[in-house]
C-alpha cells in the first residue's frame, strides 16, 4: 500500500477537510487501543495514517495562511485607494 498523495488532499473542500481530520485522528485513537491490547496486526497504519494527518494539517494551515494574506490585501488596498 503506498502513501497517499497530497494532490489528493488538496482537492477536497474545506468542510471535507476537516472531516478527514478528524476521521484520521480518529483511526490513530483505535490503533493506539489495538496495541495496547495486543491485537494489532498491521503496524504499518500507523505511518500511513501520521503521514495522511500532517498532509490534511499542511493543506488547512495553507489554506488559512492564504486567506489571511488575501484578506490583509484587501484592507491594505481599502486603506489606501489610489
């Protein structure tokens, strides 16, 4: 199973996008029950599931970042009409 590509996060909506957030938060919980009970099967999970998280992070902390240069943007040019 190969990780997943980040084009794919990327296409989601925001409100998809935190879903998915928490979904995979989710999945890292009940691993982290199946080894501590001892009925963990598929270790490599873990990694792919860590790995999807800080993608769906990444794609949201760039989405905010854009918004708050698109709206200081706009105040600038509100502020300052030539």
């Amino acid at each position: 199973m190969a990780l997943p590509k980040v084009a794919e996060v990327r296409e989601l909506s925001d409100e998809e996008l935190a879903t998915e957030i928490v979904k995979v938060k989710r999945e890292l919980f009940d691993l982290r029950i199946l080894k501590g009970t001892g009925r963990m099967e598929k270790t490599h999970l873990f990694k792919h599931n860590r790995h999807r998280l800080a993608q769906l992070l990444t794609v949201e902390k760039e989405r905010e970042l854009a918004k708050k240069a698109e709206d200081s943007t706009t105040v600038e040019t509100e502020e300052n009409p030539e």
